[in-house]
C-alpha cells in the first residue's frame, strides 16, 4: 500500500505548476548552482592568467 503512494506523490509534485514564492526545484537549483560554478571557474581563469607567471602551458605541451 505505502509503495502505491510514493509514485501518485511523485506524479503531483512533478505537475505542480510554479507560482511566484515556491520552493525551486531541484534541478533548477542545480543549474543555478552550476552556472554559478562556471562563472567563478572562468573569472579565476582570467585571474590567474592575467596574474605574473600565471600563464599554463599549452595542450600541446601537455
């Protein structure tokens, strides 16, 4: 009986339209958190590049 709930739980939390306040889904905090990962990664990217002896070899060097 309790397995017969799990996916009609499932099934509605999936079909609830988003409204101005609620609660972010999971995979939209993932993606956010991502492209906020990526922003850090690049701007330390630049950092390091622009920064004396921060320069990395190139993939052919590698």
């Amino acid at each position: 009986m309790s397995q017969e709930a799990v996916p009609e739980q499932a099934a509605h939390e999936t079909t609830v339209p988003e409204q101005p306040g609620a609660p972010k889904g999971l995979l939209q905090q993932m993606e956010e958190l991502m492209a906020a990962l990526n922003a850090d990664l690049s701007q330390l990217d630049a950092d390091l590049q622009q920064s004396p002896g921060g320069t990395r070899p190139a993939a052919d060097d590698i």
